[in-house]
C-alpha cells in the first residue's frame, strides 16, 4: 500500500490560490471549502494541510507534513530565528516574488542603518544581516503596520516585504537597500522518507 503524503499549503493570504492552483494543475483533485483545515485528494493517497504560512516550516521540519508551499522569506526567518527548523527548498516555483528590502521615508537623510531604529515583521533575518555586516542598530519587531512606524516616532527606518513597491509608495517610503529576494518555493524535510 502506498504511503499516504501529506502537503502543508497556506490557508488563505498571498500565496492561497497560486499554491492550490499548482496542486490542481499537478492533477492532485482536492476541495478547500470554508474553514476546513483539512482537504483530502479524490484521486491520489493525498492530504492537503491548509494553515498560517508561518506555521508551514515548522511542520514540515517535525515531519507533519512531507511538503509545503510557503514562502522563502518565512522560511528565512523561521530558520534565523530557530536552530529546529530543517526544512530546505527543493524548488522555486515562480511565484509570489518580492524581495524584503530596507526603506526610509521619503525626506529621510537617512544613508546608513549604524545606530537606527529599525521596524520588521522579520526580526531575525534583520539582526542576523547586521550581525554579518557589523552594524550595531535597534530591531523592533512589529507584527502589521510597519510602514508606519517611522511617521510615528518609532523607527528610523523599516524592513518590510516589497512587491510592486505601491505601498511603500503610498506610505511616503522609498527602498534604499534591499535584503533578500523571495518567491514561493516548495520545501521537504532533510530527509525524505515517503518521496
């Protein structure tokens, strides 16, 4: 009999209907209707985790699942930040790119990142870029809003994702350094024991 695989996918945000649509279009039938967290396939020994993409690293680190879809910026900070994250990227897929990148406000002097405040939903892939680049400098972490944290006094500077650069935009921002290139990349534990 075969081993059932089981694919971690994000529930819903940016990378949901790009990653279910690959699934589909790889002939993998399943349906994710409502708050199902579940989907089994139809036609294949398949089951699809729909989850927060945050959450996607660590399961397959632990084996949960045999795959993920998710993000190689949130794979990048899940394995900054924990030493029990072994998943790796098999895959680019293609979609979903941006890159993390540093922005400052537009009327901003602001030339070096030495002893600034710095806003990010990605605290670890911050500190471990100044660590490499010897900066010394503040990370405040900052779970939603951070392109405004410069206007309210709390931050020199942000490290925030940019796609099209709209919001950075929109917020008065402009990028000055960028960080890491991302796209959605599908990931297996080190070891592959069902594949």
């Amino acid at each position: 009999m075969q081993s059932k695989i089981t694919i971690a996918i994000q529930r819903k945000g940016r990378l949901y209907e790009n990653s279910k649509n690959l699934l589909i279009k790889s002939g993998i039938n399943f349906s994710a209707n409502g708050e199902r967290l579940l989907a089994r396939s139809s036609n294949m020994n398949i089951d699809i985790l729909l989850v927060r993409d945050d959450d996607i690293p660590s399961l397959v680190s632990k084996g949960v699942a045999d795959l993920g879809i998710v993000g190689q910026n949130v794979l990048a900070e899940q394995a900054a930040a924990n030493n029990k994250i072994t998943a790796k990227p098999l895959l680019k897929l293609g979609f979903s790119k941006c890159k993390l990148a540093f922005a400052k406000p537009l009327n901003s002097k602001l030339r070096s990142l030495k002893n600034k405040n710095i806003a990010t939903s990605y605290p670890a892939l911050v500190k471990k870029y100044l660590i490499k680049n010897s900066i010394t400098a503040e990370v405040i972490k900052i779970n939603g809003s951070v392109e405004l944290t410069p206007y309210i006094g709390i931050a020199d500077c942000i490290c925030d994702l940019v796609s099209s650069g709209a919001t950075l935009e929109a917020n008065n921002l402009v990028e000055f350094k960028s960080l890491m290139d991302s796209e959605a990349v599908l990931i297996s534990p080190v070891t592959l024991n069902k594949i």
